[in-house]
C-alpha cells in the first residue's frame, strides 16, 4: 500500500508539473490583440497588419491590430507594459519608442529593457528625407544652403515629440549648423506633405516610396549608408556626409515584435518560430523589398542585444542635444 501511495503521488506530481506545458501547447485558443503605438497608415500600422494577417492564418486565430497612437508611441507602449502576459497581448513597435522616447520623457511609465521581452525583429527600415514637391531645393547640398540662409524658416513633420524622425532632425540639424521648426503630428503627416503644409518629413520608405514615384513629395537622401533598389537616383545621406548618418543609427529604424516581460518562453519561442517563418516566404520578401525594407527575423535574443545598444546610444545621443519632456 505505502508503495502504491508514492507511486500515485508520484504520477500526480509529474502530471502537475507537466500541466502548464499541455495548457500551453494548446496556444492560441482565442483571439490574440497586437498594439501597434502608431496611427493607421503611418509605416508601423502597415507592416504590422501585414504579418498579423499571415500569423492569424498560421496560428488558427485572428492577430487584431489595436491602434494607440500619440506621444511619440508612449501611449501605446504605456497600455502594451500593463498587458497581461499570456501570450494573447503583443506589441509591434520601432526603435524610437523603444531607444528613444524613455529617454526624452520624464515621467515614462515603461522600462522597454524590464517590461518587454522580444519576439522577433522583422525588418531594418531606411527613412527618407521627403519634401514638398514646391520646395525650392532638390538635394540635400541645396537644402542645407537654404537652410542655412533662411534660419527657423522651414518647418518639418513628425510623428510626434520623441518619435526618430523628431530627434533625427534636430540631429541632424545640430550637425550641419541650421534651425528647424518642429511641427509634431498625432495622425500621419504624409498628406500635409503632400499638399505643401508642412516642408519636409522624414519618412520611412514603406510609405514614402509610393508618394516618391507618384510625383507627390520629392525625395533629398535616404538614411543611412545603402541606397534604395526602388530609388536608385537617390543619394543616402553618408553620401552627402559620412558623420551624418553612420551605419544608419539615427536615420534608419526597427520593427520588432514584443511580449510583455513575464510572458512564457515556449510561447515566445512558438511566436518567434512563426513569425520567422512568415519573415522568411519569398511573397513577404518579395513585398518588404519592394518597400525598400530589410527582411530580417532574428532570435530573441539578438534583439534584445540590439535594443540595449541602441537604448545606450540614444540615451547618449539625447542628452547632448538636451532634450527632455516634461
């Protein structure tokens, strides 16, 4: 009988420390909600869908895409830290909420190295230098010049105080000796670009390509230090200077997905494992190309290495230019 006790007991351990493994195997069984921290239609949002549409298929369950825009990304990032971490709350963002805006904003309510764990990155993502079609310089030595001779006379767009193509301007302007005046958007700014509203814009290529080739906004350089199969003509902005841009670092940006930190790692590893997949197909490959984008899909933990370098260097970077939000 004393055997045949410890062997039930036995059997009922192993069966209660295997449950949580046989719960999880069963994910998803329900719908899973992805915070995208950007308006619809700006670069992020497109992306985003594009995937989640391609994860719902290959998990059995819809990815719905759940729009929190404003602040530079906080108030999505601030909504995705308090997720529960299930494995049924993502986060798709860009190294500008994740290495920049935390640095900017005093009262940030997200740590991004202590609240998220990474998923997969999924692209590396030049921006251009877009401007309205009517202005009167069409390189970036001519834009410099006029900058230069009309101080605090152009303006340009952002996604918001924080977001990378805010700090990357007023960068950039520290480095080339010109004055620019910031207009911060909630909502995509392309249109205003478009119409002549605003003067420039520094927008990523998913979107900014389209309008290039329409004859809608003309492009002045592409971040970074390669150009763009789908812009040949355009030169990147090391090109002009190679201090400028080194490597990418201010101008180009990411796309990575994220869980809140305490989610499971067999449910980050399936994620990860599928999303890579989708990353990987040639229809996907074929379409971020095409975009002017660098199909990646990495482990986790390279991610999370990259994001603290990238968190670092900006840290760095900001508090030269001595930025701060209250």
């Amino acid at each position: 009988m004393k055997r045949r006790s410890l062997l039930t007991g036995a059997t009922g351990l192993a069966a209660s420390i295997a449950l949580p493994t046989w719960s999880q195997s069963a994910y998803p069984n329900k719908p899973i909600k992805l915070i995208v921290p950007y308006a619809a239609g700006i670069s992020p949002d497109v992306i985003a869908r594009l995937i989640s549409d391609k994860l719902g298929q290959a998990l059995g369950q819809a990815v719905v895409v759940d729009n929190r825009a404003g602040a530079g990304g906080m108030i999505g990032a601030e909504a995705a830290a308090t997720m529960p971490a299930d494995g049924y709350n993502l986060f798709y963002t860009v190294k500008g909420v994740m290495a920049i805006a935390p640095h900017l904003y005093l009262n940030a309510k997200y740590n991004p190295l202590k609240d998220f764990k990474a998923i997969t990155q999924v692209l590396v993502v030049p921006h251009i230098l877009t401007a309205k079609m009517d202005a009167p310089y069409n390189t970036m030595a001519e834009f410099v010049e006029y900058a230069r001779r009309n101080p605090g006379k152009i303006d340009y767009a952002s996604a918001g105080v924080g977001s990378q193509p805010h700090v990357a301007l007023e960068a950039w302007a520290r480095r080339l000796g010109i004055k620019l005046t910031h207009i911060p958007y909630k909502t995509n700014p392309s249109p205003d670009v478009m119409s002549g509203v605003v003067s420039l814009y520094l927008e990523a290529s998913t979107t900014a390509i389209p309008s290039i080739l329409g004859k809608k906004i003309k492009a002045l350089a592409v971040s970074g230090t390669e150009r763009i199969p789908a812009l040949p003509d355009v030169p990147t902005m090391s090109e002009f200077n190679p201090e400028l841009d080194p490597n990418g670092v201010i101008g180009n940006s990411w796309h990575t997905f994220f869980a809140p930190a305490a989610t499971p790692d067999d449910i980050v590893n399936k994620l990860n494992t599928e999303i890579v997949k989708i990353v990987k197909t040639p229809e996907i490959q074929a379409r971020l190309r095409a975009l002017g984008l660098t199909p990646t899909g990495t482990p986790a933990a390279a991610v999370n290495t990259g994001m603290a370098a990238d968190h670092a260097y900006w840290g760095k970077l900001i508090n030269e230019l001595g930025i701060k939000i209250e």
